[in-house]
C-alpha cells in the first residue's frame, strides 16, 4: 500500500462475513462490536520515507475469507492526528489458500481445490 507522504497505517483482520469498521475502530485495533481483536489480527505501523507500507497477518486459517479493514493517520506533532474519514478507510476482501499439508484424504482435497477455483 502507498500513500502519498509518510502515514502511520492500522490494519484489522477479520473473518467473512465481517462487518464494515469505522475508521476510529480499525486504529484501535476493535471489532465490529468494539471488542479489541487479537493481537494476531491487528498491525500498527509506519510508512517508510516514500509513504509505502507493507504489512501480514499471521495465524490465519486456510481456505477461508477474511475482510481486511485499512485506516492511517498523518504525521503530526501534536494529538489528536488527522485520520482517515470512515468513508476512506479501504476493505479489502481475500481468502486465503487451502493447507494441503492437514493431511486430508485425496477425496477432500479435490474437493477444496474444486471450491477455490469456482
């Protein structure tokens, strides 16, 4: 992700179906029911120099859709920053690969496989 000048960047993970977080919620790192997520599923950052930003979640499960909610704020001196308005804060639906290595029968597999491609 990159941002036009240096940003301090949220982002919070949350399986599908998820609901559509407020800005103020993914920079706190909370859930649609203002419940702080697990540490696992939340990164607080900076852009680098150049105002790009890379960032990953860990732990996640395979073959299952996740709802990524991204806010920033600027770099100001002073509190409260400026941040992103609810109306900017991006959502960005994936789904991540299967694990092949759970030792399912070949059966399963094929079946797995077959729903990724649909």
């Amino acid at each position: 992700m990159s941002f036009w000048e240096e940003a301090y960047v949220y982002a919070v993970i949350l399986p599908n179906p998820s609901a559509i977080l407020l800005s103020k919620q993914v920079i706190q790192g909370l859930n649609g029911n203002n419940s702080q997520v697990l540490a696992s599923q939340y990164v607080s950052t900076k852009t680098n120099d150049n105002g790009s930003v890379t960032f990953e979640f860990k732990k996640l499960n395979g073959n299952t859709s996740y709802t990524v909610h991204i806010a920033a704020e600027s770099v100001l001196p002073y509190k409260p920053r400026l941040a992103m308005t609810d109306d900017e804060v991006v959502h960005l639906g994936i789904t991540t690969v299967p694990n092949l290595n759970l030792r399912n029968s070949q059966e399963q597999l094929v079946s797995v496989l077959k729903n990724v491609n649909e």
